[in-house]
C-alpha cells in the first residue's frame, strides 16, 4: 500500500495545503511538523508558480508572496531534504505543468521521489494529457493523484478507473451532488476521495466529511499564514487541531 493511502487508514484524513515559502521557507517547514503533530494526515505542498490559473485569488497572492522573495524549485527540493529527517508524514506536491516541464519532467519526479514526496498534483492537466508524466511516476513510485470536478458521469468514472492514491475532489459546494460524485468514484474503484468543498470552519469540515474519506483544506490555511506572516505557527497549528477534532 502507498504512504498516500495509508494516510485513510485512520478515519477520516485532514488534508491542509500550504504554498511553500510563504511566508518563508523556514516557516513552511515549521509548519510541516506542527501541522503533523496537530492531527493532518496528508500534506499539499505547493510549488509556487508564476501565472496560477486554476487558483483564486489568496493562492495567487501567496504564489506571488514566494516568488518574489526568492523561492526555487531547488529550494524547495532542499527543504524536504530537512524535512524527511525528521519526518515520514504522507507529502504530496501540487503545481503546474509548466514547473515540471521547465525542470525537466525525468530530473523533477526523479528527485522528488528521492526526497520521499509521495504524490503529485497537477490541476492544470487535462486528463488526457496525463501521459506526459504518469510513466514517470509510476517509474519512480509516486502517485499521480487526479482531480475530479463535476463533469460528465462517463468522465468521473473514466479518471476513478485509472487514479492512484486517492481521488482529489473539487466540489460543486452542493452537498447532493458532492455525494453523486463520491458515489461515481466508487463504483468505479475502491479509491479515497478527499473533498475540497473550499472548507474553513469546524462545522463545515464535520458536514462535508460525512460525505467522503476525507477533506482538503486550502485558503482558509494561506489566510491564516498571510494574516501572521512569520507568526502563523501557533495560529495553523490551532486550526488545524480544531478542524481534524470536527472530522473524527
């Protein structure tokens, strides 16, 4: 079994993503380990990314925050280094297509893998485009994780047949349907779901994690640490525990 999928063998997963380097580096791998200790299962990290298109707008600002105080992929790829010395928590990358491909797709993944990452997320891949990297991953053992949102049944069930590691769900932010999707999913294989349902409450979590293996928690999370910058430690380390106590 992946390190991914073990990350659901606990009840339901609390997955918090952050954009790496903002507000620093430092403080990016401080948060790895309070946001470990305070109950996540899984970890996104972002790779921030010049022209974010699939991101709203706290995202993009944090992308922008990171870029231009100097963050690399090679920086980042340092980081982990420190990272995996002190511990085996489930990581997944997310970033665009472009990163990759500048970096070398062989070069990136085969490093990445070397670190310990143990996913990969690329929300700006289409589906049928996946080739350019599935190969890669399946090379080196990582997991390409695909993302669903409300499409066509006949596609839903197409991407659930092929997915490795779980199923990253964009919700509709309609319960019924979150639910149809998650119901899709499973009839086409016994995967996770993880629901981004764009979650920032206590009760919000509780609810919509009735409807999945997991949630996915994103901007409520880049708000809090641009809100406290270098400060945002305690701040992160508090919602995450409150947000993964709603969903046991």
């Amino acid at each position: 079994m992946s390190n991914i999928k073990k990350a659901f063998e606990n009840g339901k997963a609390f997955i918090p993503f952050i954009t790496c380097g903002d507000p620093s580096l430092d403080v990016t791998e401080q948060l790895v380990y309070a946001m470990e200790e305070a109950g996540a299962d899984l970890i996104i990290l972002g790779i921030p990314f010049s022209d974010p298109t699939a991101e709203g707008p706290t995202i993009q600002a944090a992308n922008l925050r990171a870029l231009t105080a100097g963050v690399t992929t090679d920086k980042i790829f340092d980081m982990v280094q420190k990272i995996r010395q002190k511990s085996s928590i489930p990581i997944a990358f997310m970033t665009y297509a472009n990163v990759v491909f500048s970096y070398g797709s062989e070069k990136f993944i085969s490093k990445a893998a070397e670190l310990g990452i143990d996913g990969f997320i690329l929300p700006d891949l289409p589906f049928e485009e996946k080739l350019e990297f599935l190969p890669l991953c399946k090379q080196f053992n990582i997991d390409f994780i695909s993302m669903i949102a409300p499409t066509s049944h006949e596609r839903i069930s197409m991407i659930a047949k092929e997915a490795d590691g779980f199923i990253y769900c964009i919700s509709p932010c309609d319960i019924q349907k979150t639910s149809a999707m998650v119901e899709l999913v499973k009839k086409a294989q016994a995967i996770p779901c993880a629901i981004n349902f764009n979650i920032s409450t206590p009760e919000q979590a509780k609810e919509i994690a009735k409807q999945a293996d997991g949630i996915i928690v994103d901007s409520a999370i880049v708000k809090i640490c641009e809100k406290y910058g270098k400060g945002c430690v305690k701040h992160v380390t508090d919602y995450v525990r409150e947000m993964k106590q709603a969903i046991l």
